[in-house]
C-alpha cells in the first residue's frame, strides 16, 4: 500500500470538505450522529446585492435581516470605510446612516457608539448605510 504524504491528505481531505458543503448549500442535510439518531444541520445562505433590482430592495432586506454580531463586508467606498474591509454590525440608530459596524481595521473614528459596542473598540467604529454592506457570516 503506498503512502499517502501529509500533504496529499490535507489536499484530498480539504477538497473533500468543499464537495460537502456545495451539496449542502441551500439544502437541509440529514446526517448520522454518534447515537445513531439522526441529526438536522441547516447551510444557510444570505441574498447578495446582486439578488436585488434596485438598493432600495436590498436596504430592506439587510435591514430586516441583519442581526448584532454578525460579520458582514463593505460594498463600496464610504468616507473612510474602504470597498471589502470586513467588520461586525453592532446596531442600528434612526439617524444616517444608521447601521454601525465595528470594523476589523482602525479607523481612526470618532463614531457615536452604542452601548454593546466592546471598550477600546471605538476607534474602529463607523456608521454606514443598510445597502452598503453585504452579510457574509451569521448565526441561525
């Protein structure tokens, strides 16, 4: 029997892992647990700006969608918040923009905070608009 080099099983077992999740993707998959019972595992997927015909759709979808803590990615430029800089939304205010991120990059800001935002967290705070940001990870 031959050897298999680390490597080589790495790259099987990543290239495994990918076939996995692009059959569960938009799909309910049903898998066995150490029990033997079975066990429902949800793959969830978000809308895209491109999902939508105008940002006024979008905006209500992200708005309506959009959960503390979750991750989501910038559009496009905004002031100083820079087109695929990734960062967590933290809530929402009535005034404009109002969707606060606190992004993973130091901004520099002097951003109004929320009171869940973390301490030390506010330099990397900046409020953007609902259409601005995709969602790119969240928590069912």
């Amino acid at each position: 029997m031959t050897r298999i080099t680390r490597r080589l099983h790495l790259a099987l077992l990543s290239v495994s892992v990918l076939l996995v999740c692009e059959a569960a993707a938009d799909s309910t998959k049903y898998l066995p647990d150490d029990s033997h019972e079975f066990r429902q595992i949800l793959v969830r997927t978000y809308q895209t700006r491109r999902d939508f015909a105008t940002d006024a759709e979008y905006r209500q979808y992200t708005k309506k969608t959009l959960r503390v803590g979750w991750r989501v990615r910038a559009l496009v430029d905004y002031e100083s918040v820079k087109k695929d800089m990734v960062g967590t939304y933290y809530g929402k205010n009535d005034g404009t923009p109002p969707c606060l991120v606190i992004w993973d990059r130091d901004l520099k800001s002097s951003s109004m905070l929320l009171p869940n935002v973390p301490p030390g967290k506010g330099p990397h705070a900046y409020w953007v608009h609902w259409h601005q940001v995709e969602i790119v990870e969240g928590q069912q």
